[in-house]
C-alpha cells in the first residue's frame, strides 16, 4: 500500500502542479527517495502511463491515460442515452431506478433516478456492492462459465451483510442459473435487510451484456407479490433499452454509431 500511495503522490505532480518535471523536481515536491522516484518512474513508464521525452529528459503523462478518459467517456454516453427510460420506467411504478454496470467484482450504479415516494432508497453512486449479494449483480454471474464462476468464488469472501445474504457457493450458482433462464434476478434483503431490487439485463447487437437496469425500494412496499407485479415491467423495458442499441438487430446500435461519429470528426 505505502508504494501504491508513492506512486500516486508522483502522479498527483503531473495533475495537479506540472505538465512535466525532472527526477530532482519530483523528489523536491513528493520528498521521496530518489531512488524510489526512479524505481517508480521507471515501472510507470514500462506501462504507458508515464513517458520521458528522451534519455535524459524531464517526464510528462503517458497516452496510456487516454484510455481512462475514453472509459469515462463511454460510461457517461451509456447514462445519458438510457437516462429516459430510468425516467420513464421510474414515473411508472413510483421507485428508485438504477442503470448498473460491472466493474471487477462490484457493481456500481451510473445512473439513478428517484421516484416522488417520501421513504425512498439511498444510493451511493461512489460505492460499489458485491455482486453476489444483488439482482444486478447476480445477473452478471450467470454470464460466467463454471471455471469463471468457481474462481470467482474462490477470491470472493461471500460475507453475510444480512441473514438473507447467500453465502453457500453452491446454492448461488443454482439460483444465479434460475434467474438467468428467467433473465430476470433479484434482491430480497441480502445487502440490506429492508431494501429488495429486481434487476433485466440490457444487451448490446452482440448480445453481449453491457449493464442491467433495477427497480428498488423498501421491502414494505416491494413483498412478493409486487415484485411479481414489476417483473414483466423491468424486462419490458430491459428489452426496449436492448432493442435500442442493436439488439436482435445484428447491426451496430445507437451508441456504437454514434461512437464511430464521434471517431470520425
């Protein structure tokens, strides 16, 4: 951890100080070590993430970043494009609406839209939640193969958040292979207690999943029987999102074409 944080404290010069800087330069602000400043330098620059204009020149960004700005770029067209139909979805049933997105073994809501209920669900857009313990989540591992899935369990601590959290690796895989014969997945209390959520996955032209979009609220108003009720409504809409980017099409959809736009100007 403590080289992670070095590592950082040198990028941190080029953000927010210098476009580029010398060894001596970085070792002045940082007050690190030379050598450790070398060490570091030296990895980042192997890695893209740092380039030197030439043998004994001063250090500037490497291109290596502009994969992160594309990312971030891409996530921010995937919400505004479905931002919509969260609205849409939301004014229907009256609950919170979240477009979900994987990142490692987290989920992460990218976008939220809340409904005029007074006792609503709080998201932290920050916070990422383990998958096996939501519906978004759960959906994604029914998109693992078996090695997939055992390694995953193998590295992910199933740590019971609620008594309704699974945790048995066994029991997960068989109603994560329920859920994805009915393309539908849910969340009955297992992050937290008095919060339930049925997640639809929305699907690229390839078929290729690309986010899952969750109808939330408190388990008082979200029993059995209306989850019954939403199921048809979310996977409706899932598909409708689906439809819109390409799916079923076997062409390019909306966002992929306006990416390629995009590329061209």
């Amino acid at each position: 951890m403590k080289t992670i944080k070095k590592a950082l404290d040198i990028l941190e010069v080029f953000l927010n100080l210098k476009n580029e800087a010398s060894i001596s330069e970085l070792v002045e602000i940082t007050g690190l070590h030379p050598a450790t400043v070398h060490g570091i330098l030296k990895e980042l620059a192997e890695r893209g993430y740092i380039h030197q204009r030439n043998r004994r020149g001063k250090y500037t960004l490497g291109l290596s970043f502009l994969s992160f700005s594309t990312a971030i770029n891409k996530i921010t067209a995937i919400e505004d494009f479905f931002h919509p139909y969260l609205v849409k979805l939301s004014e229907e049933v009256n609950e919170t609406i979240n477009l979900s997105i994987r990142n490692g073994n987290n989920v992460f809501s990218v976008s939220i839209v809340q409904p005029t209920q007074k006792i609503r669900v709080v998201i932290d857009e920050k916070a990422g939640i383990p998958m096996y313990c939501t519906g978004g989540g759960k959906i994604y591992l029914g998109e693992m193969n078996d090695e997939e899935f055992n390694n995953y369990c193998k590295n992910e601590k199933l740590v019971p958040y609620t008594p309704n959290t699974i945790t048995d690796p066994i029991k997960l895989k068989k109603i994560v292979l329920k859920y994805k014969h009915e393309g539908i997945a849910f969340d009955m209390g297992e992050y937290a207690l008095d919060v339930r959520n049925v997640s639809a996955p929305v699907r690229d032209y390839n078929g290729k999943l690309v986010a899952t979009i969750g109808i939330l609220g408190p388990s008082m108003r979200l029993t059995r029987g209306r989850l019954k009720e939403l199921t048809p409504i979310i996977k409706s809409y899932a598909m409708e999102i689906s439809q819109a980017i390409g799916y079923g099409k076997g062409k390019i959809g909306v966002i992929q074409a306006r990416s390629l736009k995009s590329d061209e100007k």
